[in-house]
C-alpha cells in the first residue's frame, strides 16, 4: 500500500510523464490529420486521460468534473451560455469570421443528415456523449490540468492552459476550414471560462458546460 502511494506520488511529480503525455497527444494529432484515427480522435484521449489519472492515484473529479449542488441551476445556466454562444455565432461571428478568411465553415461531412431523422437522432446521441461529456472531461478536465502543472503561477498556469488548449481544441476541428477551427477556438475559450467562474462561485463548471452543450 505503501509502495502504491509512493509510486502515485512520484507519477504525480513527473516531468517525464507529463511530456510523454503531451507526445501521445500530439501523436494522435498528427494521426487524425493523415486520417488514420477512426471517426473521433476523444475517446482516445479519454483512455489516455483516463490512463494518466489512474497512474497518479487521482479522479476525474480532481479535475473537476462533480456532480453540481443544484441540477436545477446548473441546466438552467449551461443553457442560457449554450444558446447565447449559439446565437452569438450564427448573428456575429461566424458572419466576421467568414468576411474576413473569405468562406463559410466546411460542414460538408454533415451532409448526410439533411433529411434522415434516424441518422440525425444517432448522430446527436454521438455529439452530446463524445461532444458535450467526452469533450469537456478530455479538453477542460485532462488536458487543461495538464498542461497548466508546467507552470508554478496559478494566473499564468491556467491562463496558458486556457488559450494552448483552445488552440488545441480549434486544431481537432481542421475538417471544418480555417473558419470552422477560429469558431472552436472561440467556443473553447467561452465554455471554458463561463466553466472556471462557475466553479469559482462554487457550482460545477464542467456539468453546466455540458448540460448546455451548443
């Protein structure tokens, strides 16, 4: 038991195995974009994420995700956020966005649901379990937690992690364009610190962005 701790507690503490992390995730990146990661490269992440907290003796509700104090708040925030974000996009900047890169964003892989309800319905079950739950548990859970551990400064830890990570999660959107990943970046900043002020003012960030998946 003791060794078990003591194991946890060095995984925990190293470098080593944060940048090996960050080079399978970058690998699975690079994997996607030859396409060779079959229909989502999350899941992957997930069990990564999934792997690394394990190895370190922690939970996914050390990285945030629990369960909110009141359901009722938390539906009641995530979809006001869901569908203001959603308004915002489809009147501001999306219209900005495609005047200034010259073109709207690439949807052409949805394509096929125009008009099939079955394939529409199995798709929106896909989007909310790999979008809105495997998403945030993976982007604002995993990895931002990660990647704000390079840094000793709390405001400058979360404050890298925040832009690097939306980054990140505009670059897994590069079937959609150029305009497609700007809107994710942008997505990924809003839901993520709409997250951060939740949890500050004691609710559950990572649930209210998930329940009011847009």
């Amino acid at each position: 038991m003791t060794d078990s701790i003591s194991l946890q507690g060095r995984a925990r503490d190293s470098l080593g195995l944060l940048l090996f992390e960050f080079a399978i995730v970058a690998g699975l990146f690079v994997a996607d974009v030859y396409h060779h990661i079959f229909f989502s490269k999350t899941p992957y992440l997930f069990l990564l994420g999934w792997a690394s907290l394990r190895l370190r003796g922690m939970s996914w509700k050390d990285v945030g995700f629990a369960r909110p104090k009141s359901w009722g708040k938390a539906f009641g925030v995530g979809i006001t956020v869901g569908v203001a974000m959603e308004l915002s996009e489809l009147f501001i900047s999306q219209p900005l966005l495609a005047r200034w890169i010259g073109k709207m964003p690439d949807l052409s892989d949805f394509a096929d649901l125009v008009g099939n309800l079955k394939l529409l319905l199995v798709y929106l079950a896909l989007v909310w379990v790999l979008g809105a739950l495997g998403e945030e548990l993976v982007y604002r859970g995993y990895l931002m937690n990660r990647a704000a551990g390079l840094f000793r400064s709390p405001k400058v830890a979360w404050t890298v992690s925040l832009v690097v990570v939306s980054v990140a999660f505009g670059c897994a959107h590069l079937d959609q364009g150029s305009t497609g990943m700007v809107e994710n970046i942008l997505n990924g900043l809003t839901r993520w610190v709409v997250s951060g002020v939740r949890k500050k003012s004691g609710g559950a960030g990572d649930c209210t962005c998930i329940l009011g998946y847009p």
